[in-house]
C-alpha cells in the first residue's frame, strides 16, 4: 500500500531523513523509533504528503504522491481522507472554537450529510471518551484533552492509514493504557497505524513492526517490534535507550 522508495528530504539543505526504503502494507502496526532529530516526523509528514520527497519516490498502492496532485483540492481531499495525520503537538491540529465543530470539520468537508456527521461526531466523541467536552473551547482544554480531540477529529474521517506522532506525549499513564487499547482495536478493525513513539513501556505488544531511525537520519533496522524492543544492545548502539 504505502511504498517509500530511496527517499531523503532535506530541510533547506541539511538532510533530515536519507534514502529510506519503507514498505507498509494495509492492516500493519508499525511503531518509529529513534533518537531525538532523527527524522521520525519528518518521514510521517512525508506519508502525509505534508512534505514531499528531495530525492526519491512515495507511492501508495502504487501511484506516485506528487506535489503538485496534492495541490488540487479535490485529490487533496481524498488523500487525507484516505490518510490522517495526528500531530505531536495538538494545537498545531485544532482551530475550531468548539470540540464538537473540530471534530465535524473533517466529516463536513468530505461532503457527507448532517446526520451522517452527526453520527460520526457522536461515535468518535464516546470512542474517545470526551462526549462531555463537546461544547469546551479546545483552547480551555488540558493537553491531554487536546490530544484525545485531536485523535476524534482525525477518526472522525475514517481514514485507512493512522499516522500518529508521539501519540503518548502528554497524557496520564491511565489515558496512555486506554489510547492503546483504542489503537489495538482500530488496527484489529483493519486500519494501518504508523505512529512515532519513544513510549516504549506502552508500545510493547501493540505493533508488529518497528522502523529504527539512527542519528545520521537513516533507517538502521526494520523489524518485530518485540526483537527489537528486546535487543537492549542495539538499541543501545543507537542511543536510543
Ligand atoms: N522545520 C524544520 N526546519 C529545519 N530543520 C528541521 C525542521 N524540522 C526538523 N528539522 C531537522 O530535521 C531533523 C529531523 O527532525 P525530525 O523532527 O524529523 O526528528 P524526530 O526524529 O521526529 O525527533 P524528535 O524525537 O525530537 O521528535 C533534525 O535534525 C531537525 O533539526
Ligand atoms: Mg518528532
């Protein structure tokens, strides 16, 4: 499905990821890993198509992403549709004034009618558990609450692919064992879940595979999540514990 071919991207000359090679097929849990800088974001803002290859190719299910298919308003909105992207950072993802519009926002845009949206807003509030925040400014909410809507807003699309970025970062050990169990359930219901993480006490056991990203922005292994957890050594070698 998604397929990174040899890709680097560099942020005004200074690369941030080298000739990765990545192929994820729909239905995969992969965890990124790696040190702080390593390129993590920046390859999951690629398969967002929020950047865009310096060198090399991204294809999903086999046709390539360009930038300037992503400019046409109406591909646009089917590849985000099809691929949502949670930032690490929730207020760079929230801008309506109410929890409720934020997560309709997406389900408005794909066109859909206002009692399909109301259905979706209602389902993906109580998925998240936040039904009680719907009239809340996501402004007046903590960071934790920001991150739970951000996570409603992208679901209530129903994208395939889940890109999350540090999707731990912030919240309470309970709200982290219930947003894994959440993304357990959403990748056992068929979604792919790509998500950068230095969690790794709450990512054991929740993704199949795990791409390791070195210091020099290379991806260094790709593997089972769980031998590469284990292997202590390695992980180790590369700074990441
Ligand atoms: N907007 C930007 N402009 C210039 N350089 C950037 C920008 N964003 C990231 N970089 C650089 O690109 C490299 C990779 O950054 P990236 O954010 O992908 O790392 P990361 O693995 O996600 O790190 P972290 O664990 O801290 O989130 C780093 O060297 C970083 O300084
Ligand atoms: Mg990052």
């Amino acid at each position: 499905m998604i397929d990174i071919q040899k890709v680097t991207y560099r942020y005004l000359g200074k690369p941030a990821l080298v000739e990765a090679d990545l192929q994820i097929e729909a239905g995969d849990s992969v965890a990124v890993i790696g040190p702080n800088g390593s390129g993590k974001s920046t390859l999951l803002k690629l398969l967002g198509g929020l950047l865009h290859p310096s060198e090399g190719r991204y294809l999903l299910d086999g046709k390539e992403i360009v930038e300037a298919a992503l400019k046409d308003p109406v591909y646009s909105r089917q590849f985000h549709q099809r691929i949502g992207f949670v930032f690490q950072n929730p207020d760079t993802q929230l801008f309506c004034s109410s929890v409720e519009e934020e997560v309709a926002f997406g389900p408005e845009q794909m066109g859909l009618s206002v009692p399909e949206v109301k259905r979706r807003v209602d389902d993906c509030l109580a998925l998240l558990q936040i039904a009680d925040l719907r009239g809340e400014h996501p402004w007046n909410l903590s960071g934790g609450e920001k991150k739970r809507v951000a996570i409603a807003a992208v679901l209530a699309m129903n994208p395939e692919v889940l890109l999350l970025d540090e999707p731990m970062n912030g919240i309470d050990p309970k709200g982290k064992a219930f947003l894994r169990d959440l993304l357990l359930r959403l990748n056992a219901a068929g979604k792919t879940v790509v998500a950068a993480t230095h969690d790794f006490a709450y990512i054991d056991g929740l993704f199949r595979r795990a791409a390791v990203f070195s210091e020099d922005h290379r991806l260094v292994r790709d593997g089972s999540c769980g031998e590469i957890l284990a292997d202590r050594p390695f992980l180790a070698r590369h700074n990441i514990i």
